[in-house]
C-alpha cells in the first residue's frame, strides 16, 4: 500500500490508546508502519526493472520486522536522551520506555507486510528462508475510500482530544470498519475469481480462448470503485481480460493489439539483470510489438498503453512472433 495509508493506519492505532503505553509512541507507530520500505532506496543503486525483484522482499521478512523496529525503538530511546541532556525535551512527554518503543515499533512494522500483501503486486512474506511471493488481491494500493476513513478519524479523534471527550472511540471504531471494507473486499475478490475460473473452465472448445480453460484467475482491485474488479486469466504468455456486464455475466476479449508470443527468455537470466529481475517478479507476463517495433516485456496487472513506465522490459534483440490464429 501507499505511505499515507500506511502512515494512517500507525497514528490510528496510537490514537486508540496506544500512544500512552510510552513518551514517543506515535513517531514509533507511525515510522514503524512505513520503515519496512526502507528498501526503495534501492532506485539509487538499481537501473531500469531491477527494482522489482528487490522491493518487496528482505525488508518486509520476518528477521527485519524483529531488527528494523529495534533499530528504530534505540534511536527513539537515544533522541529523547540527547533532548534531555540538551534540556530540549518537551515537559508534556511521558516518561519513555524502551520495552514498549520496541513493542509498538514491532506493532507498527507487522501493519506494513498486513497491508502490502493485500494488493496484487505481491510480497516476499518469508524473506530470506523463501522467495516465494504471496497476493492478497484484495485492495488496490491507493485506496481513497480507507484514506477517507482513517483520515477523518484521526482528525476526529485528535479534535476530540483537544476538547477533552473520549478521543479513543472514533479511531477503534474506525479500525473496526477498515477491517470490515477489507473483508468486504476480500469476499468481492473471491467472487470474480471463482466466477472467472468457472467462466474459462466452461469456454467452448472451438472458442478462440479455449486454451484458457486451465488458466489462473486474478481478479485486479480498480481505483475508486472498490465494487469492481479487473479480472484476468493467464495462460503460459496469453492472457484476456474479462469484463463483467451488468447482468452478471463475462465475455471473453483480447485488449492488447500488436501481440507477440512471449520468447523464450531463460537463456536471458543472468545476462539482463533487467529481464532477470522482471521474470522473477512478474505474475501475469506478455509481450508486445511497440510502435517503433521494440518488443516490450509487460505484466498484465500493470499495463499501460500509453507508457513504457517502470513495469516494462525492453527487448531490442528480440523479433516478434505474432500470435497464431484462433
């Protein structure tokens, strides 16, 4: 997920009691929510696609949701000695306990992985006893609707605070609906899912899109309509999109023209780090003949036609081998 919801989600928690365990308990929320993405610093070092085999992964482990919040509890800890020693340190803390800067430092942290395994760009959750990644495909990564939500209440609640009222209830309240919409959500994924595999399993043999009755179905959360899905099914390099009508129904349709097949790019691996790194990554590949002829690596789940953006490999060398006929 985006840095606010992220950030959102740690100053609700503090604002539901938690803040009071500790002097500096809101920045210990708040930054341990974010902290596992200390790994974007990887675009000063990494070119092209290489970032997307790194993102994502040691950082959001099981080791560095123990160390990164350690890390952050000491420095905590040290800062609120260095104000004291200074005679900087503001008379309204409280008292600063460095059991529980760690605790909700590892609260805060845990939040991030929760999050970020809800989208479908994925998470390395076992990071490094495992490569392997996990798909929540529940929530799109910037979701306003939650931003709303947990936004208004925190502002609500900190008001509340000022003015002396009970300002815990509106941010335990609103953690309970936010659980709720990502259940919500979780039950709408499902749905397409199972409704999209039933579709494909059902394809008629002398369909053009037969051979995609054996394909996986990932249903992609849109931006803003949190009730609808992009549904795709992927088959070894060929993939559709299944829009839903109205009525309940799907049909089948290629959106992407200027198809090619997806070469075969294993003898790559190791020569391109870019290539590399972008099979390792990519859940729903393709590739496509670009106007200047370039072939384009491309992940379903994140296409745009207009662009060559940050989730597209250039293939120069590589000719296009159009699709054969339906």
């Amino acid at each position: 997920m985006d840095n606010l919801t992220h950030s959102l989600v740690g100053a609700l928690l503090g604002q539901a009691g938690l803040k009071k365990k500790t002097g500096l308990a809101m920045p210990a929320l708040i930054i341990g929510a974010n902290l596992p993405d200390v790994d974007a610093a990887c675009f000063f070092w990494l070119e092209g696609a290489e970032h997307l085999g790194f993102r994502r992964g040691i950082t959001h482990g099981p080791p560095a949701l123990v160390l990164l919040p350690l890390i952050l509890a000491g420095l905590l800890y040290a800062f609120d000695r260095w104000q004291t020693k200074r005679g900087k340190r503001p008379e309204g803390r409280l008292p600063v306990n460095f059991k529980w800067l760690f605790l909700l430092s590892f609260i805060g942290c845990l939040t991030h992985p929760a999050l970020d395994w809800l989208n479908v760009y994925g998470i390395r959750l076992l990071e490094p006893f495992s490569s392997q990644w996990f798909y929540g495909d529940t929530l799109f990564i910037i979701d306003v609707w939650l931003w709303a939500l947990m936004g208004f209440a925190t502002w609500f609640s900190l008001r509340r605070e000022k003015r002396g009222g009970d300002w815990k209830k509106p941010a335990r309240v609103a953690i309970a609906v936010s659980l709720a919409y990502i259940g919500l959500n979780g039950a709408i994924t499902y749905k397409f899912e199972r409704d999209g595999s039933q579709y494909v399993a059902g394809l008629d043999a002398g369909s053009s899109f037969a051979e995609m009755s054996s394909a996986e179905v990932i249903a992609s959360p849109i931006p803003f309509d949190f009730w609808a899905r992009e549904t795709l099914a992927v088959n070894e390099g060929r993939w559709l999109t299944l829009i839903r009508y109205d009525s309940g129904g799907f049909h089948a349709e290629e959106i992407v023209s200027g198809r090619c097949l997806l070469p075969d790019l294993e003898s790559d691996r190791g020569k391109d780090p870019g290539v590399d790194a972008f099979l390792f990554w990519s859940r729903a590949p393709f590739a496509e003949r670009a106007e200047d002829g370039t072939v384009l690596l491309r992940d379903a789940r994140f296409y745009d036609p207009r662009a060559r953006d940050r989730f597209t490999v250039a293939l120069p060398e590589v000719e296009c081998e159009e699709l054969p006929a339906g």
